[in-house]
C-alpha cells in the first residue's frame, strides 16, 4: 500500500512540475521583451522545454537588434548551446 501511495504521489508532482514548466513557456512566449523572456525560460526545470525555450529568445533577439549569442550561453546543456549558436549565427 506504502508503494502505491509512493507512486501516486510522485507522478502527481511531476504533473504539477511539467504544468508549472509549461506556464513558464507560454509566459515567457507571451512576453515581447526578450530581458522578460530570459527568467521565465530560466525556471522551467524540464531541460528540453528550457532550452527550447532560450533557442525561441535568442531567435526573437535578432528581430529586436539584441545580441543573441549571451542568451544562446544560458541553455541548459552544450548541446543547446551548440545549436542555437549554430541557429542565431545563421540567421544574423
């Protein structure tokens, strides 16, 4: 009984994580600021769903005139990092 409560309990919090890192994302989409964008990216905990999230910042950076290639340096692993840099220099 102790192990399903164990499972229950822990699929619950991760619904409610994975629902509180897709608020960020939506958030941080909404947002047109890209200085608004970057800490709501910076909470989601999922790391794909972050770094995609910094890889839409950084595009959007380039359409503001903001220099993309620090907001390519905060995702969350080097390969993140890797293609947004590769994506932004493309584009730029």
């Amino acid at each position: 009984m102790i192990a399903f409560w164990s499972v229950f309990l822990l699929s619950c919090y991760e619904s409610s994580s994975q629902t509180q890192d897709l608020q960020f994302f939506r958030a941080a989409q909404n947002q047109t600021s890209t200085s608004k964008k970057i800490p709501l990216c910076l909470k989601i905990q999922e790391e794909a769903l972050r770094g995609e999230c910094i890889w839409f910042t950084a595009q959007q950076a380039i359409t503001q005139g903001v220099d993309p290639f620090p907001i390519c340096e905060q995702a969350p692993t080097d390969t993140w990092k890797h293609a947004c840099i590769f994506e932004v220099a493309d584009r730029n």
